[in-house]
C-alpha cells in the first residue's frame, strides 16, 4: 500500500510541477483552450468565468474546475449512439473453401473409368478435395484433415475404424514426437549452446553454416535409418536454435533472414541424403527386397552406396546453393558473428544440471536408433523412450507437451493423408493406374532410355498422392521395375534408380516423407513456397540423378 501511495504521490507531483511550468511559459489562456463542443454548450458559462479570472486564481484550482466542469459539460450532453459491435468472422475462409468443395464435388459426379470401384473413385475424390483444402488452407491443416476424414466416414466410402487407422501408425507419432524433443532441446538452452557453437565455427557466412549443417546431416545418415528421427528428432531443434540465436524467428516477420532458407535447405537436403545409403531410410530396404523380387538381383549396402555417392554428393552441393540464389536469406554474412557467439558461450558458463540430462537422453536415443535394429527396439520406441526420461526427470513438462500445438496439428492431418492415400492403394487404384501407365508407354515403341525416362517422370510426380514413401513403392515399385525391365532398361540400373527417386521424390510436398511435416511445422516457409521450391527443387535433383548420375553409372558399369 506504501508502495502504491508513492507511486501515485510521484505521479500526480510530476504532472502538477509539468503543468504549472507549461503556464508559467505560455500562460493559461494559451494552454487551456476552450474545446470546440464547449463553445457551442449552454452550459458553459461557468468554464469561460474561471478562464476570464485565471490570472488571479491558483493554477491548481483552475485545473480542479477544469475538470469539474468538463465531466458535468460531458455529463449533459448527450452521448452519441454507438454502433452495435461487429464480431470478425471466426470460421472458414469461404472461397478457398468452395474450391476445395467444388474439387471434390466434380469428381465425385465424373463417370467412374473402368475397372475403378466405384469406392475407389469417391476416395480419390474425397483425398484431392484435402489436398486443394491444405494448399488454400480455408482453415488450419489438421481441421481440413478432419473434414476430409469426416467426408470419408459420413458418405460411407471408408469406415470410422479405417478413416482413424494411420493414427495407430508409428510415423505421425515419431513426428509429434520430434516436437517434444525440440521443447526440450530449446527449453534447457542446450539447443543455443550447440548453435553458438556451430555460429563460432561456421557463422561468418550464411552460406557456410548451411552447409556445415547439410553434410553433418548426411555424415549420420548411414547410422540413423529413419529419416524422421534424424531430421526431425536431431536437426530440426539444432536448427531452429540456430534461427532464433541469429534472430530470425517464425510468425514476427524475421523469417527470412535466416530461417526460411536454412529450414527449406536441410529438409531439401535430408531426401538427397536418405537416397544415398541402403540404411538411411525405413523404406530403402523394401525396395531392395521388391528389387530381388522381380529381377532377382540384390542390392547390396555397399553397391548402392558407391552407385549413389557422386550424384548425391553433386545434389548436395548444387542444391543449397540454388536456394541460396532464389529464396536467399537476408543476412548473408556476419563477419562478427563467431566472435559474438563465443562471448555467448562464455556467459552461459558450464552446462545445467537440465542440459546434461537433455544431452544425456539424445545420446540414449540416438544410440537406439543407430543400433535398435540389433535390440530389436524401433524408432519410435526408442523415442518414447528418450521422452519419457525427460518427463520423468521434468526437463519436459507434459502441460508443455500438451501446449505443442503444431505438433498435435501435424499428427492430425499427416496421420489423415496416411490413412486415404493407403487405402486408395487397397482399393485398387493405385494398381490401376499403374497398369494403364505400364500400356500407354509400352505401346509408344519408344527406346529404353525415352520409355524409362517418361516412366521415372510418372513413379516420380505421382507422389503427389502419396503421404509415405513406403506406400508409394509397395504399391507401384515392381509395376514400374517390371515394365522397364520389359522395355530394354538393364533391370540392376532400373532398381536402383527408382529405388533413389523413392526418397527425392518426398521433396515435393510437405507430406511426401517423415521430415517434410516436421520442418515444415516450424512455420518458416509458407506452403505455397514449400511446394512451388520442392517442384523447381526435384527437377534439380532429376536432372542431376539422370545426367551426372547417368555417366557415373555406365563408368561403373551399370549400363
């Protein structure tokens, strides 16, 4: 109370010492001017009085008057009808809503082809009326995931449990996942000390810190044969730390002058580095084996690694240096920079007591990711596992884990893409398409390299409905093998080169691979350039994969 009455005291003292010094300057006539709905009241004779006796009267007593009178002026005169208040619109945005309505809708009523079921076809459109829904987003991504789903179960093209079935799946999980690891990675300040780090070694360009991020990345991939964990659950948190330490963070208009490039580049990157090695993605490994199905040949860890290493070195290189030219960050050198982040790093001092336990339980994690497969323990696993030392150990609250909105948001619409792009593949489409694809380029009498080069194109922009990388090559690897082995492409060649573009192709979209949801979840880029840079991005890689790829490999002999 002592505090309070000071504090006011002090105020009304200054304003007092304020005011008389004004009329001492001016004098009171010029100060206090009579405003204009007094000159017009009735009622303000009274005010004109006091102002006509300022000189002889206290400047405090003025003022007491002032104020009187004015409130009794403002109390007499009517108060103006104000207009009812109008509440903004707090639903959908309605045009790009009717869009994504209007896709489904004309689909829906265009004549089912033959051998279609008629199941089939209401899907598809159900999933490309969604997938126009999160391009325009009428809403957030995970509530036009949940209108789709909706749709799906209401018209009865799928049941409510095959409409929910990819929330049981490991991926959204891993992802959502991932997210709680960045919290804590942040919130310990670990996070900042690793980035301060990499700024003192690498920072004095923008440039050179990307790229020590992008091999450091590919240097784990051969361990790490998730590319969601690695991406995700360790780089993803590195580099938000990053963004934030050179003040570049999502949603207060500072993307751009680090993040949205760095983010765009290591997510960009982490597909060319999941098709370099055989254990560097979950679905490597079924292509290999589909690949000894159909032409058995197998593919070795150590085959696929030398046919892959020149082109994925060359991608590695050209690719964050094209992003660099057309989606440059702002700040692109900071000469000062690695002397300010030690400084940083002298002030933080020793680790916390939180960051050696955070360090602790990435070690953990990352360790049973790299050799889970021997403990027969799996990715996400491993992961509940980490997360669960950390609330545990309260590193990680779970009310935080709850507040982690973009990661229960990424669950939702990623698991609802997993579960309409997997059964468009049950009910037959996928084979469908596949098998009148396989017709029309056989039927064209074209040579190998053209027939393969229109099918890669094909395997490669139809992932566009896919939201796995593992359902795309279950459902059109060995049509596609089959069908290039038959038209004169060198089956060996023809394996490992869709068993490559099965990764790249995940750079499309934001739900084409594991670590698309979860950099794009960062907010740094904006969908619509998410999507146009993946398309300018794959043809990149294409031409790079196909070209260079393409002399390495017939000087290796593969063709």
């Amino acid at each position: 109370m002592a505090s309070v009455a000071l504090t006011s005291s002090c105020s009304l003292g200054f304003s007092l010492v304020k005011s008389r010094d004004l009329t001492h300057r001016s004098g009171l006539n010029s100060v206090f001017r009579q405003p204009s709905f007094l000159k017009s009241s009735s009622n303000n004779s009274s005010f004109t009085k006091a102002l006509s006796l300022g000189p002889i009267i206290s400047n405090n007593r003025v003022l007491r008057n002032y104020r009187k009178l004015t409130v009794k002026a403002a109390a007499s005169t009517p108060a103006a009808a104000t207009p009812p208040s109008q509440q903004p619109w707090q639903g959908a945005a309605l045009k790009p809503l009717m869009a994504s309505i209007a896709t489904g809708v004309i689909l829906w009523f265009v004549p089912v082809p033959s051998g279609v079921s008629r199941n089939a076809w209401q899907l598809l459109a159900i999933f490309l009326a969604t997938i126009v829904g999160i391009i325009t987003q009428p809403l957030p991504l995970g509530a036009v995931a949940l209108l789709g789903l909706g749709a799906s179960v209401l018209t009865k093209t799928l049941t409510f449990a095959a409409a929910f079935s990819a929330f049981g799946d490991p991926i959204p999980w891993l992802i959502a996942l991932a997210f709680f690891f960045a919290r804590g990675f942040i919130k310990t300040g670990l996070g900042n000390r690793i980035a301060y780090q990499f700024v003192s070694l690498f920072g004095s360009s923008s440039l050179g810190l990307g790229y020590s991020l992008v091999f450091s990345e590919a240097l784990l991939a051969p361990a790490i044969p998730s590319v969601s964990a690695r991406a995700g659950g360790i780089f993803l948190p590195l580099v938000k730390s990053l963004c934030v330490a050179c003040g570049s963070n999502a949603g207060d208009g500072t993307e751009n002058k680090l993040g949205s490039w760095l983010m765009l580049t290591c997510f960009q990157t982490s597909v060319i580095s999941s098709s370099m090695f055989l254990t560097a993605m979950a679905a490597n490994p079924l292509s290999a084996n589909l690949a000894f199905n159909t032409i058995k040949q197998q593919i070795g860890w150590t085959d696929w690694a030398k046919a892959a290493i020149v082109p994925g070195l060359v991608s590695l290189l050209v690719v964050p240096l094209v992003l660099y030219l057309i989606y440059p960050p702002t700040v692109k050198s900071s000469p000062d920079a690695p002397k300010l982040a030690k400084e940083k790093l002298e002030k933080m001092g020793p680790m916390s007591k939180n960051e050696l336990i955070m360090a602790g339980t990435l070690l953990l994690t990352v360790g049973l990711w790299i050799f889970g497969g021997m403990l027969n323990v799996d990715a996400v696993t491993a992961a509940i596992l980490g997360l669960s030392v950390l609330l545990v150990t309260g590193v990680v609250t779970w009310k935080e884990c709850l507040s982690e909105a973009v990661a229960w948001d990424t669950l939702t619409w990623f698991a609802a893409l997993i579960a309409m792009a997997g059964y468009l593949n049950k009910y037959g489409l996928i084979s469908w398409f596949s098998e009148n694809v396989v017709k029309v380029v056989g039927g064209l009498g074209l040579s190998w390299q053209m027939s393969f080069g229109i099918l890669v194109l094909l395997y490669f922009y139809s992932h566009y409905f896919f939201a796995s990388g593992a359902a795309h090559i279950g459902a059109m690897f060995t049509a596609f093998l089959s069908v290039a082995s038959a038209l004169g492409t060198p089956p060996y060649l023809g394996a490992l080169v869709l068993s490559f573009l099965s990764n790249l192709m995940g750079g499309i979209t934001h739900y084409g691979i594991g670590s698309a949801p979860v950099f794009y979840g960062a907010g740094y880029v904006p969908l619509a350039k998410w999507w146009g840079y993946g398309f300018v991005i794959s043809v990149i890689n294409i031409i790079i994969w196909l070209g260079v790829g393409g002399i390495w490999w017939k000087a290796i002999g593969l063709w």
